[in-house]
C-alpha cells in the first residue's frame, strides 16, 4: 500500500469535492479516476465536476490499492494558481 502524505494539504483543499484518484495504464499513461463508490474508478475529466469526489473518497482508493494517487480539480472559482516546477 502508497503511504500517502496528507498532512500538508489545506483543510480549505480538503473541505471541497474537487478530488480525483489516479491510476496507471499498461502503457504507463497516468489517467484521472472518479472517486465515488458507485462510479468507482471510471474516468474522471477535469472539465466535469460530476466526476469528482471528496478528498476521503480519492484516499480510500489510494488507500485500497485501487489508485496510485490523488489529484486536485482547480477551477476558476478557487481563485488558485498552479505552478508545476
């Protein structure tokens, strides 16, 4: 099972469902999952909310082995700004 560091994300991240999970492909392509039980691990678009989920739900994958990370959906409403360095 991924340990995963949660500690230094903000309660304010944390608090909204803009979370999605993970996983790798057999080719190595890194896609985004919908978190939520009934969608379980079907795919999830950064352009539709519906296929998002809480931060304990995009966990409990990662946590199940059923995803190897978790992600953030920004969006303009967070009024945040993604550096990737």
């Amino acid at each position: 099972m991924l340990n995963l560091i949660t500690n230094n994300i903000p309660n304010m991240l944390k608090n909204k469902a803009q979370w999605v999970g993970f996983i790798v492909t057999d080719e190595g392509q890194k896609l985004p999952v919908d978190p939520k039980p009934l969608s379980f691990c079907s795919p999830a678009s950064i352009a539709d909310s519906t296929t998002w989920g809480t931060f304990e739900q995009a966990v409990n994958l990662v946590q199940h082995n059923l995803a190897i990370a978790v992600g953030y959906a920004i969006t303009k409403e967070d009024g945040l700004i993604f550096l990737d360095l």
